[in-house]
C-alpha cells in the first residue's frame, strides 16, 4: 500500500508544467547553516555625508544564463526624521550662586562671591568677585602685607544656534610690601629705625582692567568653514609710575574635508597681532632704597609680536596627527629691530592594545612676551623699570601614558627644550637694601624628565604622585634641579571632603653663591557639607612650620589656618 501511493505521487509531480523550464532558465537557491554570533565592530565616527553605489556580482557556473536588472523608482518621498527627544527626569534644582568666607591667622582675610544666570540655551551671564589679603608681621622683617582684589563681568549669546558672541570685563588691584630687609639692615645702610619708614615708602600697587570680546560659528561639519576672532584690551598702571596698555587681535579659520573617504581631516590657520606700548619715570617715585641711575627721562617704547600658525589635524586607524608650523616676527625684545621666527608644530600620537598604552611624540615651538604684567605675577619683587624681551623656545617632548587598570594610570615623559631669552632674576644692584630684583636672560638648553601615577576609586579615593629632575647647560639662579608632589583626596558619602598633600622643592641657587634650601611643605583641607547649600571648611597650609624662601632675603610665614564657610541660594 506504501509502495502503491509513492508510485502516484510521483507520476502526479511529473505531469505539472515547469514554468523555469519552458523559458530555458535556471533558478538556484543555496541555504547555508552555521551558528551565527552577533558582534559590532568599533569604528570611528564618520562626518561625511554617505555615498549610496550599486554593484552587481556575477557567479560563475558551468552553463550560461543572464540578468537584466531594473531599478524600480518609488512614488512615495519619505519625510526627514525629526531628531528623538530622550525624556529624562524634571529639571532639577540649580545653584547658580556661591558664597565664600573665611578668616585665618595672620589676620587673613578671605571672600568668593559667584553669581550667574540659569538654565538658557541662548545666553548666559554673571559676576565673580575674590578677595584674599594678609596684614600680619614677621619676626626681625617687620609687616609683610599682601592682598589681591579682582571682579568680574561675563555673559555669552548664541544667534541662530551657529554663532556666539562672548565678552568679559575684569578689574584687579593687587598689593604687597618689598619687605626682604630686616632692622639692622634698614639701621646699617639707610641709617634708619622702622618706626621712621612709612609703609608708602616700599608697598607696590598694581590695578589692571582688561576687556575680552570674542566670536565663533560653532560650524564642525565636513566641507563647511568656521572661523573665530578675539580682541583683548588691557591697562595697567602702578604705584612706581609705570604704564603699559596692551592690545591683542586673534582669530583662526578653519575647514573640514573627508579623508580618504573614511576618515576626517581639519585645517586651521591661527595669526596672532600683539601690541603693547609702555612709560616709566626712573627718577619717580622707587622702593625704597632706590639709587638714582644719570638717566633722568621718561621711557616710553612700543613693542609687538606677530604669529602666524598653519595646521592640518586627522586622525586614522588609531593615529592622530597634527602638523604645521608657525611663522613669528618678534619686534618685542627690541623695539627698534624685528626679528623673524619659524618654530614647528608637530604632535603625532598612537594607541595600543586596546587603548590601554598611548605615546606622543612632540616638536614644537614658540615665542611669547614678558611683559610688565608678567613679571610682576612671576616675581612680585620686581623692578619697576624691568626690561622686557619676547622668550623663544624649541621643545622635544616624548609621553608615555599606560592605562593598568580601571583605576590605575601611570604617565611618563621626557624633553629636551632650546631656549633663548629665558626668564630668570637676580638682585638689582641700584637698590641698596638688596630686596629688588630685575629680569635676568640666557639662552640656555633644558632637559626634563618626570613621570606621575595615579588612582582613582569613583569619587571616593584620589591619590596621586609624581615628580621631575631638571638639568641645564648652565643652570639659572632660582630654579630646583627637582620637584616632587603626593596628594590624597577623600570623599566620604558626598558629606565629608579631605584633602592632603606634600610636595618637596629641592635646592636653589640664589644671588652671591648663597643656595636657598630645600622647601617641604605639607598642606591639608577638611570640608563638612551640612546640606546642598551650606558647608565648612579649614584650610591648612605648611604644616612643617618651614620658614622657607621662594627669593633670597624674602622669608614666609610659618603654618597658616583659615577657617569659613559657605552657602548657596537655591533657585527654580
């Protein structure tokens, strides 16, 4: 009976027409089974519009057959898809307001004021005002005052979410005493007591008031250009009589364009005008122990840099390159001569297994101007009539960074730099109480080697350590040959923040073979937030009670404690 329904089904299947075969074609189909693994590769983000080919492959087979493909046009436009809104939770409560106070031994005195508009997609803008000083004494050195002022006005816009326009306007008014005499050498050389010296006679005074306008189209796309200017105007003026006003023009342009039609590539061309023009009376009002040099005129002189600086940044297959080199003109280390500069600009950077090694190499270069404002930041004791150069430098960099674990980061570097005017200091002769220093610069070479290591637990545990040895062709008055830093930082549950930290500066040379000793200093800072808007804090610094010196004849206090707090005002 089986054998008899086989025989029927078989005579029945030959009796159907086969349409395949009367038009002499031939149909295959080929199932392949296998297991299957999903897996999405890594790949670098491509910025460049999609490029849609059709291709049409040919299988060989031992008989003749053909293909005539159509393309079908759809009468149907799809729409754009509108970008998703991912719906997250409420906005929450901002804090767009700070406040810091605080008062520490040496009569120290400390105030943050932070204060800036909310949430706006446009526009941003606020206020900042800091205030640190200190009115105390030293044993044998009589006061040693200092103080620093500054407020701050900002904002930004945004027109037609491409083009934003950014301004800020600061004023700072610092002060500090030329202090590094002690009473027998203010008796011996002036022939005067300290009672009969005025705090006029040797404080310093600087106010400066600068203005930034900048503005940018934030356009990235491939093809398209974007471009960006700056404008800085800055004054300042001093109690020694000095002037300098300093204006500073910017801007870059830059265009993105594919690159071997997988990767992205961007070109820049950055140029930099920095002017400056300044005035001082030698003969005016000096620290005290000032001699007067025969020149009795007011100097007054213009100076400028130029820089010019053309770049390509691009990235593939896990090799980032940027290349260019800039082109400087330096009419600011002598006003009547302007020197031409070309320095490279060269970084290139590897990735290796998986990420997990990094190495950089670099050459680079550069000029930049020691200006007035400048010295007086670097070393507070300076000369009011201080020449000024422009310090041009050629730096070889190799970096090591190696990623040991999720936690674990260790970073390694050494460089070699050419320098020419290097800024250094030693004691100007023409002040008879040896506590003015005037700018001092070489040409000289620097190598440098450092590494640092550092582990990171979430937001609970920081700890970092690192360090740095320097060598010179001819090592400069007021530099270390080392550095070493180790800090610890503690969050425990977001209520109780601590910090430490201990850093050593080994030895110094300084003026007349005298050698500064090594510096160790430990500092610390314990912070309770007793809610979102209200905390406190103590501040510890130099914990050895080190009486160390940072320039010859300029003691420091011993150990300092501040103590405040601070508060937020909650907003909608």
């Amino acid at each position: 009976m089986k054998k008899t329904f086989i025989i029927i089904a078989a005579l029945l299947l030959a009796a159907i027409p086969l349409k395949a075969q009367q038009e002499d074609t031939y149909n295959e189909s080929v199932v392949v089974k296998g297991s299957y693994r999903p897996v999405i590769e890594q790949r670098e983000k491509l910025n460049f519009p999609a490029v849609i080919s059709d291709s049409l492959g040919r299988m060989e087979h031992d008989f003749q057959y053909g293909i005539t493909p159509v393309r079908l046009r759809a009468l149907y436009e799809p729409s754009r898809i509108k970008a998703a809104r991912i719906i997250g939770e409420p906005a929450t409560r901002l804090y767009n307001n700070y406040l810091r106070l605080g008062f520490g031994n040496y009569w120290t005195p400390l105030a943050d004021l932070y204060w800036s508009s909310t949430r706006d997609k446009k526009k941003t803008y606020g206020v900042s005002l800091n205030h640190l000083s200190s009115w105390d004494r030293l044993p044998d050195y009589g006061p040693n005052h200092f103080g620093n002022t500054a407020v701050t006005l900002f904002g930004k816009y945004i027109f037609a979410e491409k083009l934003q326009l950014s301004t800020d306007l600061n004023y700072e008014h610092d002060h500090n005493l030329y202090y590094g005499f002690t009473d027998s050498t203010l008796q011996a050389v002036l022939g005067r007591v300290r009672d009969s010296v005025k705090l006029d006679e040797y404080r310093a005074g600087y106010n400066i008031v600068t203005w930034n306008l900048g503005f940018k189209n934030m356009e990235l796309d491939v093809n398209k250009f974007g471009y960006a200017a700056n404008l800085r105007l800055s004054d300042l003026w001093a109690t020694w009589e000095q002037n300098e006003l300093n204006l500073n023009l910017s801007g870059d342009v830059h265009y993105g364009f594919p690159l071997l039609r997988e990767y992205k590539g961007v070109a820049y061309l950055h140029a930099e005008w920095d002017g400056y023009t300044h005035s001082v009376s030698p003969d005016g009002r000096m620290p005290l122990g000032y001699t007067p040099t025969p020149t009795t005129d007011t100097v007054r002189g213009y100076r400028n840099l130029v820089k010019v600086n053309p770049y390509v940044d691009f990235f593939f297959s896990g090799l980032q390159i940027h290349s260019g080199f800039t082109v400087g003109w330096d009419g600011f280390s002598n006003d009547t001569n302007v020197v031409f500069r070309c320095f490279p600009d060269l970084v290139v950077s590897k990735k290796f297994f998986n990420d997990n090694i990094a190495v950089s190499l670099a050459v680079t270069g550069g000029m930049e101007a020691v200006n007035w404002n400048t010295l007086r930041q670097v070393n507070p004791y300076i000369v009011p009539d201080a020449d000024q150069r422009a310090t041009k430098h050629y730096d070889f960099l190799l970096n090591t960074r190696w990623t040991l674990s999720r936690k674990l980061e260790a970073n390694a570097e050494v460089g070699y730099s050419l320098l020419q005017d290097d800024l250094t200091f030693t004691l100007d002769p023409h002040y008879s109480l040896h506590n003015v220093y005037r700018p001092l610069y070489i040409d000289d070479n620097r190598f440098t080697a450092g590494g640092t290591i550092a582990f990171v637990n979430d937001e609970m545990l920081t700890l970092r350590a690192g360090g740095h040895y320097y060598t010179y062709n001819q090592r400069p008055l007021y530099r270390p040959d080392w550095d070493a830093l180790v800090s610890a930082k503690v969050n425990y549950h977001d209520k109780w923040l601590f910090y430490l930290e201990g850093s050593l500066l080994g030895q110094m040379d300084a003026d007349n073979d005298e050698t500064l000793p090594m510096r160790y200093g430990i500092a610390a800072e314990v912070e309770y937030r007793y809610n979102r808007a209200l905390s406190f804090f103590l501040r510890m610094d130099n914990l050895a009670f080190q009486r160390y010196y940072y320039w010859a004849n300029y003691p420091s206090q011993r150990g300092l404690f501040l103590v405040g707090l601070t508060y937020t005002l909650p907003t909608k």
